[in-house]
C-alpha cells in the first residue's frame, strides 16, 4: 500500500486516453451556486484539459448552468446508479469515479452499470473515504468528526475489495491518498512524512480495478 496524491495518480491513469467521469459536478456538499463558481478548480475540468472526457452527474441545474455559460459540454445529466439508460454507445479506456461511491445507496448498480462502458482494457479509478483513517477517528475521539451531508456508507480496503469481487472486477491496487485541500493545511507536510510510512491510515482510498469482459 502507497500514500499518494489523489489528482496527480489520475492524472497519470487518464492523460491522452478517453474517460468517463461520474459524479463529475463535484462540491456536492455546497449549493449549486458554490459549485459552479468552483467548475473551473474541479477535477473534471482538469481532465478535460488532458483527456477527451465526457461526464455524468445528476445535478441538473449546474449542468444547466454549464451549458449556458459554455463552461463544459461534455457532461451528460443522469444518475450514476442507472448507467445502463445512459445514451452513451460509446467505452472507455478510464472510467473515474471519485469520491461518490460514499453517496449511493445502492453502489452495487453503479459498478454493474460500469461494465456497458467498458472494453478489454478499461481502467476503473474509485475514491472514497477510508473508514480506518486515523485523523477521522482522532476528531471522532474529541468529539469534531462530521460526516459528509449526502454520504451514506464508508468503506475499508476489506469490504471495497469485497464489493468489487462480487461485481465481478479485478482488483489491480488499492492504496491511500490525500487531495489538493490538504496541502494547503499546517503540518501537512509532517502528516505526509507519516502516511507515508504507514498508508494503511490514509484519509482517502485510491482503488484501481479492471472488469474483463467475457
């Protein structure tokens, strides 16, 4: 297992290949007007600069807004746990889905949904947080841990293992990582020093999967 940065390993996964990125508005915790002004800083708009990347999110009014203001076109509205009614004929050499899975109800449908989208090489990129991350359970022990205000489930290296092999994928790595936000705190690179050397209580898991077609 490996600490690593979360944008710059998909950056690496995804760059000149053709992605699918679900959930792609991002922010999903402030209003959309919030979310809008931060497209520009979002990792979909980061993808599209080095990827032919097309996006799906089900927050149709900042993707109204993205249309209108010429923004993105190139993120379709629909609901990542009903993939397969997506008009999307198309695969995928990457398909990210960051941090999302925490807001489904039924994750199980948006891996099953995955599959239409992807050929013999496909590249499935999952975030999520990491139940076991030793800085959750310090503000949990003094009482400040708050949970995400749409997350519904937290996962561990065991059991996204697990859900992955029962969906029938392979998983390739699974390892931890931070994201852009944390660099910008105090002691961060004190705290990067430690989750390096011991990643298994990383904030963040960083999944790397592959479902072969029969």
């Amino acid at each position: 297992m490996r600490y690593l940065s979360r944008d710059k390993n998909i950056f690496a996964l995804a760059k000149t290949k053709r992605v699918l990125h679900l959930g792609c508005v991002g922010f999903a915790d402030l209003e959309t007007s919030d979310r809008v002004k931060l497209a520009k800083d979002s990792l979909h708009f980061k993808l599209t600069e080095i990827a032919y990347t097309a996006g799906i999110d089900k927050s149709a009014d900042a993707i109204q807004y993205y249309q209108e203001n010429d923004i993105f076109n190139n993120v379709l509205l629909g609901d990542v746990e009903k993939l397969r009614d997506i008009d999307i004929t198309d695969t995928f050499d990457v398909i990210v889905a960051g941090d999302i899975l925490e807001h489904l109800s039924n994750p199980g449908l948006m891996l099953e949904g995955i599959k239409k989208f992807c050929n013999k090489d496909t590249t499935i990129i999952i975030t999520t947080p990491h139940s076991f991350s030793l800085m959750n359970f310090i503000r949990f022990l003094l009482g400040k841990f708050i949970e995400g205000n749409e997350h519904v489930i937290t996962f561990n290296a065991q059991n996204i293992f697990n859900l992955l092999k029962r969906h029938g994928f392979t998983v390739n790595s699974i390892d931890t990582c931070y994201q852009k936000h944390a660099t910008t705190k105090a002691f961060f690179s004190v705290g990067k020093l430690f989750f390096k050397l011991f990643p298994k209580f990383g904030g963040t898991l960083f999944v790397v999967a592959m479902y072969k077609k029969i």
